[in-house]
C-alpha cells in the first residue's frame, strides 16, 4: 500500500502563521511557510477545518462544508495553497466533520424554520411522558446531550457541544449529501480526508436511556451499521480514487472495530485514529484528573495495538500528539533536561512502528505546553466547562487549575513558534491564544543549531528507504525489562530491532545474538553501537538493522 510509506502532518491553521495580522493563522500564512513543510519531506498534511463555522468548537461545528471561512481566507487562497503544495510534492487531506453540523448550517436552520424535509436530517425527539429529556445521554462536553429545538417543545441531539447538532445517518439523504461534500473536494484534487469522530454516527433509530452504571457512549459507539455507512460512503465517494488516504477518528474503538473498518478486503478506510495509549494518564479512566501516565499500561496498548492489526491486517496512525491533546513531551518525556532526547525518543518510538506516523505541528521542533497561570488564558469550550464541572464536583479553585493545565486541549493549540520574539513570529496583531516559551524553543533556533527537526527529517527518509519499517510485521520485545518500549520489524530475512528508554535513568538491555553486530539505522546517542548487553541512556533510542544476506 503505498500510504504505508507515507508520512502525514497534522496543521492547526488558526495557529500556524497569520499573514495579515489579525492574531488568528490563515492559508496565506501556510502559502508563505511551504518551504519550512517542504523541507520536512512529509507527503500529506491534515489540515483541520477552515470550513465556514461560528467557531464555538474552533471549527468543528461547520455551517458550510463548500466554502472557506473567510478567518482563514478565501476559496482562490485554497486553490493556490493546494496548487503550491502539489508542486512540492505534499497532498491534501482535509478534515470531514460530519457526524454533526453547526446549529448555523443552512439545514439547521431550515429544519428549526419548520421543513420537516430537514428535520430529518437530525436527532429531533420529544421529551418523555414526565417532560424529561429524550434519553439520560451525556453530552462528551459536559451536560446533558440535548438541548430544546426552538420552541417545539422538543430536542435536538449534540453528543458534543449544545451548537453541534447530530446527523441522523439513517437518512439516506444525509449520507448522499456527506459523499457530495467529499465528492466537491475531490474535484478540487483533494485525495486525504480525515473523519471526524466516525464511529458514532450509527446511532439506533430508537434513542433509549443507558441503564445504571453503563456509560451512554456505549449504546451509540461502533455500532455494527457504521460499517455499512462507511462502505456505503466509499463507494459513493474516496474509494473512487486509487490515491485516497483516509483516516477516521474512532472514539473507544476496539482492535476488532479497527480491523475491520480498515482491512483492505472490506472497502472500508486507510486507517483509524484509536486513542487508548493517550489515557494512560487518566485517573480511573477520568480525563479530567491528573495522574503521572502508567508506562506499563502505554506499553501494553502499544504492543496489543501492534501487534493484534498486524495479525488482523489491520492499520492504524501512529501519533502522540494532535489538537485535542496536551503536548506529549508534558506527558511521556522529559520538558528539562532530556527534552531534545526524549522528542526524539518519542518520533522514533511511532515513525519506526508500523501504521503510518502523523507529525502535529510544532513536534518536530520539540514544543511542550504553555505555562498558564490563570483560566483568562485559557478559549477552549471544554476546558471552561469542565474547570466549572470540577469546582462543582468539590475541587478547590487551585485542584481544578492543575487539572487544566494538565490536560487542556488549548494546550497545543497555542501558536506555531517561528522564532524568539514577543508573538513567536505568529503574528504582528494579538495572538489568539498566547504563546508563552519561544524564547527556548522556536523554529529559527531549531534550524540553526537544533538536533529534532534533523531526526524527523532522518525517520521520515527511512520509512520511505526501509520495506522493513514500511511494511514489516510488529513482534514486541523486552517487556520484563522496566521502561523500555521495544519491538522487532520483520520483513522477508530482514530484521528490525528498535529500543526506546522511556525514563531519566539508563537501562540495560540484553541483545540476542542476531543484533549484536547489527547496523545502527537510527538513534540519538552519537556513540551508541550494539553490544550483548547494552545500555541506553535517559530517553535513548536506537534501531539496529540485520539482514541474513547481510543488508
Ligand atoms: O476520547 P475519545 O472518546 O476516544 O474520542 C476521541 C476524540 O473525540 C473528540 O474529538 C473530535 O471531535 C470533536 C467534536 O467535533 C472536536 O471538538 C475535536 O476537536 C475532534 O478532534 C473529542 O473532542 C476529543 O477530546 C477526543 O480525544
């Protein structure tokens, strides 16, 4: 497949680069940074939207899937943008958000005006005979996930936020529409789309409660007839093209689920976003608490993960970061001392894996979190809501701060950091969100005399050069030795040993045979060389190669 030797950046456009000045990123902005993309080699770049949205959900609440927000430019800045990138060599993939719309799209609209043609496009219910809500589902943004359309006396279904309100799927009309829009960017020359929280549009055409202690996620999550939508969805639409790269974002999903939705056979999709590894620092399965992350439950998701779609045929994106998480730095490495070592030991973790490895913005120059002081820094809908529900839930004001500090989405949405200046080079106005730690960390410095964006660009060479790391089966390796994540690439009679020290200590790490005198492909320790038993410093990594015909 050849997706599985690409590699694919994730770009936050409201916090990339501002050309004109408004304090919010824009496509001319991007335009004018192709040179900075290009040089990194990626093949694709995930943009999320810059559809024309009210922004109550920084655009995933979409009002018009065909036209440009003007925040972001125009459809002519598009063009040239998608122009521009093709003539070096990066492709498109664009975020589809279609489980729900904005309250502002034009079918909302219609449908609260009273066309019942439209209103069944949504979840509109009547509250039950005692006058309570639909069902007792909750909303993932806090509250309750209805809320009263118009002044019907009914409700309309939002999983997420009150303005994003659910698309019914079981209307055919629904889905023809969803393969339209794809199809409009298709004709633009568009080949990427990531989906948005896929898996949930299969909700029943009967709403019920959730029963006592079980999660109401459950009742609407991978049900058996996403499946048939998403086939339903390809064939009218991306599976046209042989060069589509698709990825759909699966909220709780299973292995099976994911194998499935992304076997070649089934007609299904490139590949699924899962998220387990990236809870691993939730208390009790809460996001909002704050708990150092359990290296041996991380390690045992990745090798589950890995190991279980490789058998299954499955794929997956590889990724530590996106825009909807803290910094992974903040999380599973080190933002001191071991900082450059452990964002290089965190890449090579994911681009040496199998599945194909997604770079968020601003990873490869090793960016970490803002330091915020007060909720007034903070934009994001859910982090206010949730700062609300944890003072509500018995949090002092200082308790629930540090939980949004620690797990606020805002996090790596702060700007691209260019260089040392006031605003990072972002923008010449007042940013959107502030950045905070440009002085340390920012693209000019990175360049000039900086070691991680070297790295990236090194594994992104790799994967492209290595069948073993393209395509190779995924064994893991050492999992009775404490903080090392290891794993073994086999492909044909070659072999790939790939080690990883997820701690400030070194570790010692006995070699089989077959490595002892194998090639050193990657690491970040200049004089690291295999040996029987070897040891690896704070946050090292190393990928030592050997071939039987002696590669
Ligand atoms: O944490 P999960 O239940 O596994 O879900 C994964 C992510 O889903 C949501 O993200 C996406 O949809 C939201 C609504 O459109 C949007 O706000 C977000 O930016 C999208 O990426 C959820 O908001 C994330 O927190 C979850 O990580």
């Amino acid at each position: 497949m050849a997706f599985h030797k690409k590699v694919i950046y994730q770009l936050y456009p409201k916090s990339f680069y501002d050309s004109d000045g408004d304090g919010v990123g824009d496509l001319r902005g991007i335009i004018e940074k192709i040179d900075y993309l290009k040089a990194l080699h990626i093949d694709m770049i995930w943009f999320n939207p810059f559809f024309v949205s009210p922004q109550y959900d920084n655009g995933y609440d979409v009002a018009d899937y065909r036209q440009i927000d003007p925040r972001f430019g125009t459809m002519a800045d598009f063009e040239e943008l998608a122009q521009k990138l093709k003539a070096a060599g990066i492709d498109i993939m664009l975020d589809m958000v279609l489980n729900h719309t904005s309250t502002q799209h034009v079918w909302f609209q219609k449908a609260l005006a009273g066309d019942k043609h439209y209103q069944d496009y949504y979840y509109i219910r009547p509250p039950k005979p005692d006058g309570s809500l639909p069902t007792n589902w909750e909303s993932k943004f806090g509250g309750p996930a209805w809320a009263p359309f118009g002044d019907t006396g009914n409700y309309y279904l939002h999983l997420y936020e009150r303005r994003q309100a659910d698309l019914d799927w079981h209307n055919p009309a629904v889905r023809q529409e969803a393969a339209a829009i794809i199809n409009f960017w298709r004709a633009k020359g568009v080949h990427g789309f990531r989906f948005d929280v896929l898996n949930v549009i299969g909700k029943a055409n009967q709403l019920v409660d959730a029963p006592p202690e079980v999660e109401s996620k459950t009742l609407y999550t991978d049900t058996p007839i996403v499946q048939d939508y998403i086939k339903e969805l390809a064939a009218n639409s991306f599976g046209q093209d042989p060069n589509s790269v698709t990825v759909g974002e699966m909220s709780s999903t299973t292995i099976k689920n994911s194998i499935a939705y992304t076997k070649p056979e089934n007609h299904e999709l490139s590949m699924v976003f899962q998220f387990h590894h990236l809870k691993t620092d939730y208390k009790n399965g809460e996001k909002w608490s704050k708990m150092p992350y359990d290296f041996k439950a991380l390690r045992n998701i990745l090798h589950t993960w890995g190991q279980q779609l490789d058998q299954g045929g499955g794929w997956q994106a590889l990724f530590w970061n996106n825009h909807d998480q803290p910094r992974a730095l903040n999380r599973f490495g080190d933002v001191g001392q071991y900082r450059v070592k452990s964002a290089e030991m965190l890449a090579a973790a994911i681009h040496l894996s199998r599945g194909t490895p997604y770079i968020y913005m601003g990873e490869e120059i090793g960016m970490t979190d803002p330091h915020y002081h007060s909720m007034a820094d903070y934009v994001d809908v859910e982090a206010k809501n949730a700062y609300q529900a944890l003072l509500k839930a018995g949090k002092s004001e200082q308790e629930a701060f540090a939980i949004i500090v620690a797990k606020a989405r805002d996090n790596s949405r702060t700007p691209m950091q260019w260089d040392d200046t006031a605003n990072a080079g972002f923008t010449t106005g007042t940013p959107w969100l502030r950045p905070t730690n440009q002085r340390e960390i920012n693209v000019k410095a990175e360049l000039a005399h900086g070691e991680i964006f070297r790295f990236y660009q090194k594994l992104i060479a790799l994967r492209k050069q290595y069948q073993v790391i393209s395509d190779g089966s995924y064994v893991p390796f050492g999992t009775e030795i404490d903080r090392l994540y290891a794993y073994e690439r086999v492909a044909g009679d070659v072999h790939l040993l790939v080690l990883n020290n997820f701690s400030d200590k070194a570790i010692t790490v006995p070699l089989p045979p077959r490595f002892q005198h194998a090639r050193v492909l990657i690491t970040n320790e200049a004089d690291l060389t295999p040996t029987a038993t070897m040891t690896l410093p704070p946050y090292a990594t190393i990928a030592l190669l050997q071939s039987d015909k002696g590669e």
